[in-house]
C-alpha cells in the first residue's frame, strides 16, 4: 500500500509516524511545501520575544528523523500541484527547480493547513508588514526589530487582530521593550469568548501598556517616513508602528481539494466525515483545513487547533491501517498567556448558544482562589460555567486568572467531553493539597453552586435582569465605599435575621455580596422566612465585567 500525505506540521506528521507504527509494510511518503517537515508554529511568537532562544527548539522532528526512524520518503520543498482521484494520481512540484513528477498512490492525506489572512489592501506589501505563520517569518521578524534597534531609537509595533496570535505576539513585543497598539475590527479581543471575558483580557493588556484600538478596521497602510508605517482604519485614524503584525486569522487551504473536486463545506473547509474521509473514500483530510463538529452543538465548524490536529491525523492512520477509529468532535478548548495571566475555555460560548437561539441554558459566575487560601501565593480566578437548564448537562466554560487555570480548563473539558453534568462536578475527586488546591476545588465549586440553582435551593439571576427589582446588599459596610451601589439596601448577611421587617414582601429581592457566597447564605435565609429571593450571580465581582449598558442605566 502507498500512501501519500500532503502536508506536515501537526496533523500530516502525526499521521505518518502512527501510521509507521500501524504498518511496517506501508509505502510512506510526505511532502511539504516549506523547509521544515514538523515545527511548532504556536511557538513562534515566544521566539520572537526570546522566551524560546533558540530556532532549533522549535522543530519538532526533523526529515532526517522521519527518514531513519519511521522509514518515511520526506520530501521538503515539495508541493502537490494537482490531483486525479479516478487516476489516483498526485503531481508533485519542486518549489526550489519547478520540476514536475507524478506518483500513484492508494491512499492520499491531505493536511495542508490554513494560510494566514492577508486582505488585498492598499500598501499591505510594504517593508516591516509581517506574518507569523511559519520559521522563516519568526526569523524575518526578528532581523528587522536587530535591524532597527542598531539604530538606538525606542520602538512602535501595530499588531491588527486580537485573537491567539495578535495577543501572543503583542506580549512578548512588550516583553523585547517594543510599544505596542492592537487594532481589531471587532468590538473585543479573543472572538471565542463571551464579551465580560474579553473585557478581563482588555484590562490586562491595557495594565502592560499596550494600546487598544477596538471596533474599528484596517483601511491601508501608508510609508510614513523613516522605515515606518502608518496604519490607517476605516474611522481616519492613523497608528504608526516601526513595524505591523498582521494577525487576521487564518483561512483554509483548499485549492488543491477543490481543484480535485472534494467537498468543500458551508464553513469553506474541506468536508470530512468523522474517519476523516472526504468525499472520496481514497482521500483523507485532517488539521486546519477541515469542517469538523462542534462536539457540543453539532455544528460544522473550523479549529485551527494543533491538539485536534494531531488528533485528526492518528485517526486517519487508524483508518488507513485497517482500525476503527473516529473523531469524536471538537469543543475548541485553548489557552492564552498574557502578563503571567492566561484565559482560557472549552465548549461553547454564551453568545454562541444565543446565535442559536438556544434558550436551554444557565450560566453561573465564580471567583474561588487557585490554590487553598491559608497556603500563600494563592490567586483569584473569574470563572463563567455554562450548562443545560433542562438537565444539567455541562456545555462550556471560560477561566481568567494568573495561577491554575489551565488545570481548571483541562478538567472541565474532559468532563464536557464525556458527557458531565454539573452533578458529576460536585462529585468529581481531584488531586488536594494546599499549595495545589482547596478540599472543594474550583470545579467541584461549580458544581455545587450550579447544582443549588438548579434545585431551587438558590434561585438565579444576573444583573441584566436584576437591575429593575429589589437590591439588597448583604456585605459590611466598610466595603460599600471602596465600591458602593447606591441604590441597594444594605443589612450585612450577619443583621439579616434581626431586620427582615425591613424587607418588602411583595416584590422579588434580589441579592448580592463581593462574589456571591454571602449571598447564597441571605437567600436561603430569606427563603426559609416567606420571601421571594434571588442570589445576583458573582455578585460585585461580576458586575464589575458585565455589559456596559448595565452600568450607564445605574
């Protein structure tokens, strides 16, 4: 059996090394476009910053490895110009001589990825625009900051996009002392999550010194003397950089499978089905230019992600190698660092269930500490749990924090995946010590606060809605000054007891502390005496991060 795979990185690589060890008789070969067979591209932006010194660090595995180890026929500089899938035939191009082959396969794998965007505006050619999608931008980035600091003058970078890249990228420009405006179209940074999230990492970047310029798009880029550039947006204003990181996004490569007449799905990725099969049963198809389903909602969707990519190519292997293997789906759980803070989620996003129109859901707002609060060093983390109303299952969650929350994400995403309600999460048994975590960890946190909504031990509600009732305000009174809200009254959790004749009993009361905690307590307290209460999920906390048009109607 020869079977030919197009593409290296994440999943094309993966898929010839399972593959190896699958079927030591398979006639392998790989080919890549570009000089390095396996890189780690979510890498790059810690190169430039200088976190990772050195460029060998980022490859993976190297043509020679692949050859001696996996006895795979790697061909770098090598790109598939057509294919014949009646013929079951590929033509392969040398980039360095033009040379064109031909090759038979049985099988064919196609993990060509996704090209960064680069919309045809004016003057995007211009020196000092860059990319960072593969090695060799890494490296031209980095020649052209040593070829402008000879010059002793302070830096401006212009980063356009704020998602994973343009966030990475503008941290570790900071880190090499490099001024840095971001630009987005977009009215927040980080599309994936909801927009209170977006608002934490807005905080955090603007607190590093990094200069937000949301809502409003590129129009040009304009030479504005001296080597820099202008970065013009659709409002008329200018912002100069030294240099532009263009971080746009990434869109599916799928020239070459159109041209073979694969399908292409309403999403513009190649259509896989869950073995990674296209539409012709002899071609595969894994990593960033496949549709895939969203594991929660069952929509087709793109995610550019290296773990499914990996992932995607094993169980194109498995199938090839005779295995019944398949994709269960994605649910896009990643990760950002920012400024020793890190966001991250998994599942779907509460404006996703919206777009929808998905009404069977509740969300809940937390604040627990990372680790045990006696143990020093422990740190807050903002945390948004999504699940169904109707049963509990768990949909989605977002963490903001600067200690464990990749942990907090992790465990969350294999609990979505194997189908958990927020059940489970109370009952789940995670790893505690101290310095680690809390006797009741995050996760079980969530759990248990969903788990009372869901009872009734603890009605809900958020501030949107909680604005037009009752407010009472169950916190001490040193801290209403530090951030008072006026219009609520206040009896500390301890008073309530001895004053509930101050409460009405023909309206809803809706309650609030710091975080929510206190006012779990007043809610019970109120139910049990006769009254109609509600607990304002994360209390304060939440309120400071929630819609705008909250705050300006107070």
């Amino acid at each position: 059996m020869k079977v030919i795979i197009v593409g290296g990185v994440a999943g094309g690589a993966s898929c010839a090394a399972r593959l190896r060890r699958l079927d030591e008789k398979a006639e392998i070969m790989m080919v890549e476009r570009g000089p390095y067979v396996s890189y780690a591209n979510c890498g790059l932006p810690y190169h430039v910053g200088g976190v990772i010194e050195n460029e060998s660090s980022l490859l993976v595995a190297s043509e020679t490895l692949f050859r001696e180890r996996f006895a795979v026929d790697v061909r770098t500089g090598c790109e598939a110009i057509a294919i014949s899938p009646k013929e079951k035939k590929v033509k392969l191009r040398s980039v360095k001589t033009g040379e064109v082959t031909e090759h038979a396969y049985d099988k064919l794998v196609l993990s060509p990825g996704a090209a960064s965007i680069r919309p045809p505006l004016p003057g995007i050619d211009l020196p000092g625009i860059f990319q960072v999608r593969t090695v060799p931008d890494a490296r031209q980035i980095k020649e052209w900051i040593e070829a402008r600091r000879a010059g002793g003058r302070p830096m401006r970078a212009v980063v356009v996009g704020g998602g994973f890249i343009g966030l990475e990228m503008a941290e570790n420009l900071v880190h090499l002392g490099v001024g840095v405006t971001l630009v987005e179209m977009a009215g927040q940074v980080l599309p994936p999550v909801d927009e209170e999230f977006a608002r934490l990492v807005k905080d955090r970047l603007e607190s590093h010194g990094v200069r937000l310029a949301l809502g409003d798009g590129v129009a040009a880029f304009e030479e504005a003397g001296n080597g820099a550039i202008d970065v013009r947006t659709k409002s008329g204003k200018a912002h100069r950089g030294d240099l532009v990181i263009l971080a746009l996004g990434v869109r599916s490569d799928t020239a070459l499978a159109k041209a073979a007449g694969l399908q292409i799905g309403e999403r513009g990725g190649i259509r896989v089905d869950d073995q990674m099969s296209t539409s012709d049963p002899d071609i595969f198809a894994v990593g960033d230019a496949v549709e895939v389903r969203d594991f929660v909602t069952g929509e087709w969707s793109l995610v550019a992600l290296a773990g499914p990519a990996n992932r995607q190519g094993r169980i194109a292997a498995d199938v090839i190698a005779g295995r019944n293997s398949r994709f269960r789906g994605t649910q896009g759980t990643a990760i950002v660092g920012l400024f020793g803070a890190a966001i991250a989620w998994t599942g779907v996003s509460e404006k996703t269930l919206k777009s929808l129109g998905d009404s069977d859901y509740e969300k809940i707002y937390i604040y627990p500490s990372s680790h045990a609060g006696y143990y020093p060093g422990a740190r807050p983390i903002a945390m948004k749990v999504l699940y169904r109303k109707s049963d509990g299952r768990l949909l989605g969650a977002q963490a903001f924090g600067e200690d464990n929350v990749d942990k907090r994400i992790s465990a969350l995403a294999v609990a979505l995946q194997m189908g958990a309600t927020i059940h489970d999460l109370e009952e789940a048994e995670l790893c505690y010590a101290p310095q680690f975590g809390s006797a009741k960890d995050p996760v079980n946190f969530a759990g248990m606060v969903a788990a009372n909504a869901m009872s009734g031990d603890m009605p809900l509600i958020h501030w949107d809605a909680a604005k037009t009732g009752f407010l009472l305000d169950v916190r001490e009174p040193g801290e209403l000054a530090a951030d008072p809200m006026p219009r609520a009254l206040n009896i500390p959790v301890g008073q309530l007891r001895g004053r509930l004749g101050e409460l009405p009993r023909d309206h809803a009361i809706h309650v609030f502390c710091r975080s929510g905690q206190r006012a779990y307590l007043a809610v019970r307290i109120l139910l049990q005496h006769g009254f109609e209460a509600r607990n304002i999920s994360g209390g304060m906390l939440s309120y400071a991060t929630v819609d705008q048009t909250v705050k300006q109607s107070d």
